[in-house]
C-alpha cells in the first residue's frame, strides 16, 4: 500500500506499507525492506531483543521511521536497478532496520547515542540531540547506503575490519552512499562529496570524499597513518585510512577527456566498483589489490566497447589510484 509521509528533513517521502495484524507496518513487501523501533534500548546489551518493534499505524510513523524505511527502500532500488543485485544478501531476503537505539556505554546521555552500524544482520540507527530534537541518523542517505554496503561486503568480499582491508570496507560503503545520494545527478563534478552532512549540530559532515583532509583523513599513501589494530587505534584507522582509496573515487568519477566530457559515467564507475568488490577481492585484500580488481572489472566490463574507448577509460581507472599513490 503506497503511503507518503514527511522524513526527518522534512521532505515528503511515498513507500509501500503491508496491512497486517499490527494495522499498517512499515515493511515493503515488495523491497523486502521492514524497520523497527528499539525504544531507547540499548542493542550492546539486549542483542537478542533485536531487530524490536515493528512500526506501526501512520500516526506514529516518526520522521526518524520515514528516513530509516524510505531510505533503504532507495537504496534496494540501486541495488537492483543500476548494479543488479537482489538486495542486501543477493538473495532477495530483508533489508531490516530499527531505530531510538541508545549504547548506553557510548552515549552522552540519555537518548543520545551519534552512530549507526551494521550488526551484521542489519542497520541499528541512533540519533543526535539537536537542542530539544532528536535526529536521526538514518536521516541521511549516503549514511543509509554507508551501512546497507557494510552488509553487502560482508556476503561478497567479507573485507576483514583491520588496516587497509577495514580501510577498503569503510571505503566500499562511502563510495557507494556518495553515488547513491547523488544519483539523480548525471555529473559528479556539481555532487555533494560530505559524508553524514546535515546530521552534527557541531561538525558539517563526518568525511569529505573530494578533500579527506578537511577532516583529518589523509589523502595519498605517503601520509598513510599507522595506527594500532585495536578498539582505540580504530582497527589500524579503518575510518582514517579510508580517506585514500576515496579520494581515488573521487578522482575517477571526476575525470575528464581533453573534450570536457567525463571519462566514466557514474553508472559505469558504479558497475567497476561493484564488479570489483563482489568478484575480484577478498577478505585480506589490500589497497593495491583494490586497484588491480578496479582495472581488471573495467576491462571485462568494457569489453564491448570499442578498443580506443576502452583503453581511455581503463587509464583513467589507473590514473585515479596513481593519484593517490596506490601503485
Ligand atoms: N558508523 C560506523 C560505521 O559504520 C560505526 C562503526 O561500525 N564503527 O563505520
Ligand atoms: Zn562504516
């Protein structure tokens, strides 16, 4: 049942509602895409209580619920229209989220808890206290598409969490949250390259794709930062590190012919990248491996091109990870 209701930036959102029992839930029956609510819970300490509540009966749907739902429902349309995958798990199974999570050991205070993650079975979204206001951080959809990837890696390349392989993973779901917000717009040089903007009261954004070193991340392998594999060290900076393999995303999705013309669509970068991830990497897979699986999907995928047109864009694949010093 198509229903439309306002998300947490205050825009109006249509999605697909099912009757059930529980009156109108927020699940897409066609998307197999369903979301919850946790209540303020605390998912570090009540796991098996997940994934919560459905949410149900339009009078209640929070602005919080309408991002979380109609966000994921986007997201399962890029998956299955631009790179052909059957949702998260390939499969066609549930694309589940739950909202009001608070991790209480983390958190500010009550309520309060500024992160999101995949559990590994699914999105668990906190939110911002924004004077009187709780944000939600699902309102953001390169946010959404940022953790919905984190899932898709974990049944494709399973890119192990720790230095560059972590570093990759948190790239793979920063690339693909980019192009997923910005898809609307043919030409990567106008798109917004923030990662989690519009979300802090304090912070413009978590990360900048076009320069990660307006936030601390480093931008080329020469300023790659060793840190320790543990909780504190971010698993060898797997959010710091990642800045390199974005900038060449950046790079590559932003070169032009000496024409003006781009030397990839965003369509064909987003057939490369996930070409590369879900068949040419695995789970100790480093950043030049990155480069080399990005050459090879373009050639395959490019296959059919003409020989001259082919070679062009191939070259602009290498270049971008030449511009970052991945060699
Ligand atoms: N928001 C963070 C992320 O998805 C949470 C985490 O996993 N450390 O990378
Ligand atoms: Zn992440």
């Amino acid at each position: 049942q198509e229903q439309s209701a306002v998300d947490s930036y205050g825009d109006q959102r249509t999605f697909a509602a099912q009757q059930d029992g529980e009156g109108l839930v927020l699940r897409d029956p066609e998307h197999n895409v369903e979301t919850f609510d946790f209540g303020f819970g605390d998912p570090a300490v009540d796991a098996d209580a997940l994934p919560g509540t459905i949410i149900a009966n339009p009078p209640d749907w929070s602005p919080g619920a309408v991002s979380a739902h109609a966000n994921a429902i986007q997201v399962a349309r890029f998956l299955r229209t631009v790179v052909l995958r059957n949702n998260i798990d390939g499969r066609g199974g549930p694309m589940t989220s739950t909202i009001n999570c608070v991790v209480q050991s983390a958190s500010g205070g009550p309520k309060e808890w500024a992160n999101a993650f995949w559990n590994g079975t699914q999105m668990v979204y906190g939110q911002i206290r924004n004077g009187e206001e709780l944000l939600s951080l699902s309102a953001n959809v390169d946010v959404v598409g940022h953790e919905i990837f984190h899932g898709v890696t974990g049944s494709t390349a399973r890119l192990e969490y720790r230095a560059q392989s972590g570093a990759l993973n948190e790239s793979y779901s920063d690339v693909f949250g980019t192009i997923i917000a910005n898809l609307g717009n043919e030409d990567p040089r106008t798109w917004d390259w923030l990662i989690g903007e519009r979300l802090f009261p304090n912070r413009e954004a978590l990360r900048d794709m076009a320069d990660p070193t307006r936030f601390d991340q480093p931008a080329h392998m020469d300023d790659y930062r060793d840190l320790p594999v543990t909780q504190n060290g971010d698993w060898g900076g797997v959010h710091t590190n990642s800045g390199i393999p974005n900038k060449a995303a950046y790079v590559l999705l932003t070169t032009e012919e000496p024409d003006g013309a781009l030397a990839l669509t965003p369509h064909e970068v987003s057939a490369v990248y996930y070409i590369a991830l879900t068949q040419r990497l695995s789970r100790t897979s480093q950043f030049v491996d990155a480069r080399r699986a990005s050459v090879a999907s373009a050639r395959s995928f490019l296959r059919g091109r003409p020989r001259d047109e082919r070679d062009r864009k191939v070259a602009a694949v290498e270049a971008a990870f030449d511009a970052v010093g991945i060699a």
